[in-house]
C-alpha cells in the first residue's frame, strides 16, 4: 500500500537543548520511500542520520537558545509487509543458536525488566506450546488485563509499573510484551510507526517478536489493523527509539499526525488460522 | 604489560539452561592474547562469538539436563593502556555531533536510569566546568557516598537502589556512576575485566566516559589500579555485559579468578595534574 | 490568633465511593473553634467522628450514586502555638524510654520508607551534634535540595522517589523529611492544616519532631510562617491524613482554601537563637 | 488447647543499639496465660510495655556496647479461637460505617501499597459476591500464585515487589494479601503468631480481615492449621508488628521457635461450607 505520512510536532525550549527525533520513514527492503519533506520553522541547522544498526533514521537538533519551533515531517512511502501464513515456531527458542544482534534482544532494558517477571512469566505462559502460540497469548493477556487509560503514564513509566498498575498507553502495552517476552527467552525489540486508521491519529508503538527466522509484528493494544503501518524505528524499547528525546529542557506544546491512504484500497488484516500474523522485514 | 589470567566458574544446572559467558579477554589494538585455553568440564559443546559491535567476546553453552560443570578459561594477554596527560573536554558534549553508535551510550538502561537522575545530577554536578571535571567529581561521590558492603545487593540492584540505599559492589559504583554521566548528556558504558592487584581477586567492573574523542576508564571503587586492567567486555550495564547471564535455572558453586604479571615490573598509576587517566581504546 | 478558615472541595463521584474529608480544625488545648459550619450541596448525610488517637477530626461521607458535589468548611479559630525558646535535646533520643504511642512514630509507613534511608540519613546527618539540630538540618537539605514544582507528583509518590527524583510539593517535602528523622531513629509525623500567609493558599503539609517531650513543628518548603497554622490532623503520612481519602472512583473538579486573620495583628516567627520553633501541642 | 511456646533469639551488637521485640503472647479474651519466663544473657534492663491500642505485648532493650546477647521467651498458654459456622457479609463493607480505628487497616502502609493494586484488585476480585468470598478468592490466589521459597526475600520486600517477582516467604505472603483486601476496601491487618505443627519451627505471619463484625484469620500460605495459633500480636504491618525491630546496628547469630501441645488432642481446622474460618477476638 501507499500512505501519505505527516507528522508535525512543536516545543518551546527553555535552555540550550539538544533534540533527537524519530519520525522519518525507514527504508527497508519492505518499504519504499517515493517523496519526502522536512520543515523546520524557524530555520537551523538540523542533521540526518542512520543509526548503527540501521533501525532507524533520526535527525538530530542542536537549539542554543530559548525559542519556539515546529518541526514538520511528511513523505509518500510504499509499504509492503510480508503476511505469515504457517508458523513453525519450536517449543522454545535455541538461544544458543541465535545470531549475537538477535540475542541482544534477550536482555532487560531501561523500561522492559524481564529479569524481575521470570516467575510471573513461565507461570502464565510457561505452559503454552510453541513460541508463536506464547507471544500471541501474552499479547491477548496484556491486552485484556491493561486498560487503555490516556494520560496515566508518562516517560519515566516501566513495565514494573504497567503490571501493577493495569493500565498505561501503547508504549507501556509495547514494554510490558517485551518485557513478557524475554522472561521467557524470546526476543522482542520495540517497534514505532504511523498507522493507518488508528484513532485519534497519533504516532502508535507496538512490538516485534523474533521466531523461526523472522521478527513478527504484534499490537497489544489492538488499535489500529497490522497491516497499516508505516515503520519508523525498532530498538530495545523506547530508551533508545522514542519519537524524541530530549538532552536539555524544553515543553511539548503541540502534536499531530496523519496517515492516510495515498491510493488503492486498503483490507485490514486478520487473524485466522491461515493469517497468523505481519512481518515489516 | 603481559598478565596471566584465570577463571573457573561453576555452576549446578536445574533444568535446561542456555549460559552466556563473557569471560575472554577482548582483542583490540591494546591488546594482544598470546595464548588462550577454554576448559569445560564435563565435556559439552560450546560456541565461541564475537557480539555484533565486537564490545565482547562471548560463549554460549546449552546445558539439556541437570548436571554439575565447570567453565575454566586462561590465557596470556598483552595489554598497553594509553595515559592520558591532555584533558581538552570542553563544558558539555555536543550531543548533535556524536557518531550514532556512541550516542546509544547516553540513552537510559536497565541498570541505570539516568533519566530518573536528571535533577539530581544538575544539582550535584551541573556547575563543574569540563566534561572531565564533570566525571572525576561523579567518581569522587560515588566513591565517597557509597559504602562498598560484598553481597548487599543483588542481579537486579540498580542505580537508583544504590543512589538511596548508599551500598553495593564493583558493579552497583559502575552503574549509579554511568546513569550520572548519562543523566548530564555524557555518554558512559559499563567495563568488565580482570583486574590486577585486585584483593580479593575477582572479576571487577568499573566505567569508561566517551570525552574528546576517547573512551576513559574510571574505577568509583578505587580498588584496582586504573593501568592494570584486562578488558573482557563493555556495554550498556551489566544487562548486556555481564559476565554470566543465564536463561534457564541454575545455580553458582564456585568462582576463581586469578590475573598475575607474566613478566616485568608494574608501577600503579596514580593520578596527578600530569596523568589523567588510562583509556583502553 | 483568631483566624477565618474556608475551605471548599468539589467531586464528580463516577460509582459508589466513599470519601474521608479532613478539613475541620482539630481542637486541642492550644486551639479553640468559636464557631463552625459544614455544609453538603446537595444535601446527603454525612457524619462526624473523631479519630481513635485523637488526631483529626474527620467526616465520612458514602454517595451511592454518579452526582457532582461540593463540600464547604468555614470556622473561626483561635490558635496559640506555644513558641520553643530553649533546646534541651540530646544527641539522640532514648528510644526504649519512649511512650508507645510516641514510638510508632518510629517505624516506616507507605509514604516514609526510612528503613531504605538509614545509611543515607546517617552519613549526612549523623555527625550533627543534638536532635533539634538533626532536625533543622534535614529540613534545610530538603528545602536546599528539593524543587518545589506543582504538579510534578502525583498521589503515589513517597520519599524514595523524592530523594531521587528532587522535586515535588509540601506533601514530598515532608514525606521525605519524616523518613529522614526516622532513619535516624526520632520519632517524626505528618501535620496538616490551614497556613496563614501562605502563597497562593492551599491545604499545607509539614511534618513534626518529637524530642525534649514535645512535638516541634518543621517546614521544609518554608512557604509560610510556622506559627500562622490552623491544625487539621496529625498522622504517620498522607496515607492515614491527607485531605481527601477516596474509597471508590471520583475525581476532583475544583477546590478552594483561605485562612484570614480575623482579628489583630500577625507576627510571622522567625529563626534565632532564642526563638528555635512552634509546636501545636 | 494449651501450648508450651518457647522462642529464643541471638545477636551480636555492633554499636548501641535498642531493640523492640514482639514475642510474647498475647493476653485477650481468648488467650490466657498461665505462666511465662523471659531470659535475657547476659543480663540487662528490659522493660516489657502493653502497645497503646493492646495489639502487642513488647519489650524494648537498650544495648550500650558491642557485645553478644540472646534472648529467650517460654510459657503456658491457652487458646481458644472461635469456629466460624456461618457468614453474613455483604457484597462490600459500608466504609462509612466502620469505627474509627477498624478504620485504619483500610490504608495503604509500608509494606501494603494497596492504593497502586486498586486496578489489579478489582478486575481480579472484583466481580466476586461477598466479603468474606473475595478474601477467600485473595486468599487462594496469593497462595496459587506466589511461590514459598526461603531466602528469596528481605526486611525490605514490600507487596508491590511480590506482586511481580512471585516468591516470597509467609511475611510477604501476608503483606500481599492485606494489600489486595485494602485495595478493594476490605479492613486487613497483620498477624504474628506462634503456629503448631508448622514446618519446621518458626514465628509464622498471617492476616486478619475484618467483616460482619470481626476478625476473621487467612493463612494464604497454608502451611499450618488455622486454630493451632498463639497470637502474638497484629499491626498494619510488618513495620509496626514485626517480631524484631532493631534501631541501631546489629545481626542475628540464632534463632529456635517452639510450639508444643501441653495437653489434650488437636484437630486441624478444615474449611468446608460449616467451617467457614478461624478468629482469635
């Protein structure tokens, strides 16, 4: 499918403050990027990059005054994700045979700390068969446990918390899965994108599961169809892969985001037992 | 310096368990391992990587069925630490011209949240002139307000139990040390080795700061030498660096570590207005 | 002083709940009501009791339906808090003299971790000479070391995340300054009430001390004078005297609060060394 | 029945010290003692006081000096717990109608942050009829769902740490418990006690909710039976009712707990729809 992405997001700085951002279209071999504008008001200097491992595209912003700016991105970008009609995934993962990039999703992280859900874990999923079967039912248990509450958490919120808790936005769902996940050895990265009919419209974080060879996409929250997403980022959770971090102090004073459709039409994807799921590559 | 170095490690395996190892000694262009040897008793199969940023050298082991073993490594390493006579760091680090794979240092982890340190880091910190400065005086705390009682903590301690409960290890220094730098836009990764001199002998953690172009080893500890290091591994935290990670159940009967001089004299480095500090590349 | 206290809180009630509400101005030899009034809109019963250790005096009140109310306060009370003219505190207090009421004081609460506090409070506070000046001490950390930020904490916070997080309201303030006494074993509780002179105005929280046999009010903010207080209710923390306790699920829609001078004039305490504190009985 | 109970603590002082141990039998209308020794060696002042609300019998122990001392506790005591045949109460406690201090089990204490399980409580719990059916609910999960395992935990392990790691021993197996009755408004408490036929020998800890009127005792670890109780003392929680308390710096060297049948023949509390619970007044 083709999507018309935008996103536009505002701050007001209040000392010298470095900005890293999240919300380029990654280029994939799944996904194509056909135009693409970034708009900076008022004009500075502002510095694209790849990351190290190539998981994202950021842009980094040096802002050495108070000031107010907008940055504005948009971009035609053709997507094609692979559907996963058979699952072969094994009982458990062969964590000894995993390449040493894929096993680096095993470990705890800053928001996900699968080392403290060990025994939560193996006691509600330790008992599901296979490894595609384990990340689906903790999908559906963090889904059916976890109220989507707006507004009750905020950046310093863990899956420590969320657990606890009970509820929590996308991005505290997309920890807590992860975190489930590597308690159980498998690994699982964050994932961040645009998607397509999500409402209200707004950036959207899910997770990315590792099995049988491949990294497949699910959304605890269930919010918007699998298929509709445009990726912008994967990372071990959103430390490293949040829409912005911020190195200084400035105040978030506005936010928007669109993703609609650039041609065609659109199916949303769903599950049976011959559609077992999305991949984005 | 040439060092002798050993470990013996080993543990009573519960159930299926996969290990990681990070106890080889790393091969940079400081050093150079004249001869190794690996010893698993009994014999089992075993898989030598290096991680995918070659921040490691690792072993992974999957142990099928409950059993005791053994895990012994020794080697011959040549280490030649730089000394650092020339601190040019300025006021802060230009978070916007960092190589993206340093940057991924300054994001908060596991172990250290440095985005839960923010306030307290200006306040303690924040008037210190250089970058240098900057961390001296974070080592300097840490060393000064954090008792060092063995087994006060355990594998899931972080820096902010360490930084209100003032006790730890090697590794708790390291890391509340680490979420500090990172809470001042410093980037900082943990440091594991074989430490010379150490009493009791063991393996030792500490923390390198990326300033001015180079990665510079700071012990909060004090315990080691700071020019007499064999470096097996840096990382995020001890999330990813450890020198045991462990999928499965099984539990530690018994560690060794030895690091001896093979040849030569050793002067400890100790520092002055001349001698900044050791960087291990 | 004779003072006008008002107060006025209003709540959308979304299922059957049940409300605690201390507002009234307690009566105790050092404070006298000449005259109160309580009143509902809409009217519903309410009730009236007294604490069994006579620290509030409180009013329970049950909706059993979704309806919007308000709950307004308005008494004049006279308030002679007894000025502390001489210290004869010791170095520490002897605990196992204690009354036994006086002692549960002692012990950790859910917003005053101060078993997780102790080598903290010892290192930083333990080398002061007497109570009193262990006391002014740790009110002068807190309020040189916390930022008073509105809004920056919620209902859940306690100490152990204000000494980290270094910033928060009256209520953090005196959370972690009971923790802080505590740890070092001096008998310390919350204390809420009406404050003259306070900017803007509000319910205020502050924190009591006990030594020399009496309870000898603190207050780390320093937002208002010490002996323009009207007493609400004392306690081990916000958990057993906070304003508002809800059991059920409503949510605040407004609240207001004055204290006036209703007649003569007002002298605001000051520190020196014949005047070293107020308590209220 | 009566019991022959013996305790007998150890510890070695590092600096002055006062403790507070709650070790001796309760008197109330359902426990009568018949004879009692308290030996401490070497010998030492130490002064036995009721707790202000009766819900212990300590003694407080002023230590000057390092040095080794242990303590020993026996007697005769009899206990005759009431049988709870049948249960009235209601879908919820009328919260507005509890007596003041019942009412202050209802809020969240050091170790019961009920206020952060409210979400988790009602959608595990909330849906069951009466009282006295969710406590029993609680009661099975804590003990499905939690793991006995010695060690596992400290001084410090709070219910929000069991909640998610999922071992713990019978003081956190109770802390839990309180914490899920307060989060849906149920009156709970602490309960230490001297337990027959537990395995091996130990001061056990249970809890208390209070419906229809009384006290009615769960042991969600089920490891002895519910009327072989000598009630030592209750609290909000372990911080106020622990069996040892200690303000200073020392550490326990031994620890022997002894519950004997002085005469006559026990038989176990079993539950079934007759025998509905166990209360000790």
């Amino acid at each position: 499918m083709k999507y018309n992405v935008k996103s536009s997001l505002s701050y007001r700085v209040n000392m010298p403050t470095t900005f890293i951002f999240n919300i380029h279209a990654l280029k994939t071999s799944n996904q194509t990027i056909w135009e693409e504008h970034l708009n900076l008001e008022p004009s500075m200097k502002i510095e694209e990059y790849n990351s190290h491992d190539d998981s994202s595209r950021f842009v980094r912003l040096k802002v050495h005054k108070p000031i107010d700016f907008s940055l504005s991105y948009s971009a035609v970008v053709e997507v094609t994700p692979n559907i996963i009609y058979e699952n072969n995934s094994k009982k458990s993962i062969a964590v000894q045979k995993l390449d040493s990039y894929i096993a680096s999703f095993l470990y705890p992280s800053r928001y996900c700390q699968s080392d403290k859900l060990m025994k939560f874990a193996y006691k509600e999923f330790g008992d599901v068969e296979t490894v595609y079967d384990k990340v689906v039912a903790i999908t559906n248990w963090v889904n059916g446990n976890i109220d989507y509450v707006s507004g009750s958490t905020n950046s310093q919120t863990s899956a420590m918390d969320t657990i606890t808790e009970r509820a929590g936005v996308c991005r505290d769902f997309a920890h807590l899965s992860i975190a489930l996940c590597r308690a159980l050895s498998i690994p699982a990265r964050y994932f961040t994108g645009y998607a397509y009919q999500l409402k209200p419209q707004d950036f959207h974080a899910c997770f990315e599961a590792y099995m049988d060879g491949q990294w497949i996409l699910f959304d605890p929250t269930g919010l918007a169809p699998l298929n509709g997403f445009v990726k912008i980022a994967t990372g071990r959770d959103a430390a490293d892969s949040a829409v912005t971090s911020i190195f200084g102090n400035a105040t978030g004073t506005g936010i928007e985001v669109n993703c609609e459709l650039a041609e065609g039409n659109f199916e949303g994807f769903k599950y049976d037992h011959n559609h077992l799921g999305v991949s984005y590559g």
